[in-house]
C-alpha cells in the first residue's frame, strides 16, 4: 500500500521540520512548505491526500489557500490555529476545513487526528460506513436512495441530488448527512455527531460540527435540517 502522503504548510521553520519528521517517523510521506503560494503550487504538482494548513503563513494565508484548495479538490484538509478561541478556526471551517488542531500540538495527538480523518475519508463510500443500520425503509428507500421530499440520498453510488440536480459534497458533508438520514426525524447531539463522524472518541469542539451543518443546509436546503436548541440537530423525514 502507497504512503500516504501530507502536505504540510508552515512558516515557522522549527515546528515545520519538527512535524516533519514526527510524521515522517510513523510512516508518512511529507511535502513541507512555508508560504501558502508554494503550498498552493506543491498541492497542484504532488496532489496529496491530506492537506495540514497553518493559518498564519505569509503570501497567501490558510483560509485563502484551503478556500483554493477546495475550489479544486475534496482533499481531507486539517487546519493549524494558535489560538483555539480565534475567529480564524471559524473561518477556516467555514472554507472547506474537515478539522483542526490547536497549537502547540502534541505530535501523538497530530498523528491520531489526521488518522481520524484518513479514516473517516476511506470509510465514507465503504459498506461498514454510516446509513445502514436498517432505517432506510422508514424514509422511503428505493434500491439503496433515500428520498426526504425533494432530496435523494443514494448510499450506495454515494450522490445526493436536489430536485433532480447533483449535489457536490464533500466526504465529512457526506458523512454527516448519512448520520442524518440513517435516522430521520431522530435528534443527534453534538457530541454524537463528533463521536461518529469526527471520529472522536474524546471531548471536541463542537464549532466543528456547528460550522459543517450550516455548510451542508446551504447545500441541500436550509429548512431541511432543524436546530433542537440544547439537544442538537434532526433531519425532517
């Protein structure tokens, strides 16, 4: 099996050679970059299968180039905040970021959540992956499509289409509105949803998750996914 392969864009020279090699160690291939242009040309050259972005890089910053980067891709992408409370981490989810990591990070913890998310990524069209836990009859399944009024879910072929029109999604989007539409009509919280489709098996941010289902209403239709303030999120059936 390939390596997979990390783009990893940092201008602080310490802690980019450092996560180099820490991921290096456990097997990663790793193209480190600087600045957000050279990032933004080593992505186009290599296209690798995860993208690390520090939001703070000089020429063109990590939002602008995740934002770029998801113009042309799908690509897992992980951003790298200072600050967990700075407004950055919103924008960057709001760009197209899958997840984030606060710094200064623990290169154990880095590893364990790009792994998460590689996981996540793989496991999106596979056959253990989440909306088939025997609910599809009671949202109208057809042949493996889940039909909520003017929304189909295919959970096999892995598209969604909108009165008729495909639906771009990205893999977490995805991911997220399978939870939903395994289970119609059922509130998940927000600590569920990072659980199983974040992948976390500890506590998590639960802007992550905020920031994803706004992502995917403006997606697949704004009254389509309710807010149960203090519980969390429920599809309509």
């Amino acid at each position: 099996m390939a390596e997979t392969h990390v783009l990893f864009v940092e201008d602080d020279d310490v802690i980019r050679e450092a996560t180099q090699l820490a991921l290096e160690r456990v097997g990663f291939t790793v193209t480190a970059m600087p600045d957000g242009l050279s990032g933004l040309e080593a992505f186009r050259a290599d296209r690798p299968d995860i993208a690390l972005l520090d939001v703070m890089v000089p020429g063109l910053d990590g939002v602008s180039l995740c934002r770029r980067i998801r113009d042309e891709s799908t690509v897992p992408v992980i951003m790298l905040s200072a600050r967990a409370d700075s407004i950055d981490v919103v924008l960057g989810l709001e760009a197209g970021a899958d997840d984030y990591v606060t710094k200064p990070f623990d290169g154990a913890v880095l590893v364990a959540r790009i792994r998460a998310v590689l996981r996540r990524f793989g496991h999106a069209a596979g056959p253990d992956g989440p909306g088939r836990s025997g609910t599809e009859e009671e949202a109208g399944a057809l042949g493996g499509v889940l039909v909520f009024g003017d929304l189909e879910v295919d959970t096999e072929g892995m598209e969604v289409r909108r009165a008729g029109e495909q639906v771009a999604l990205t893999p977490t989007e995805m991911r997220l509105l399978l939870e939903f539409s395994s289970a119609p009509g059922t509130v998940l919280s927000r600590d569920k949803l990072l659980e199983r489709v974040w992948d976390y098996g500890w506590g998590g941010d639960t802007r992550v998750v905020d920031v994803h289902v706004q992502r995917l209403r403006t997606k697949i239709g704004q009254d389509r996914i309710d807010t149960v303030r203090g519980f969390g999120y429920k599809l309509r059936g």
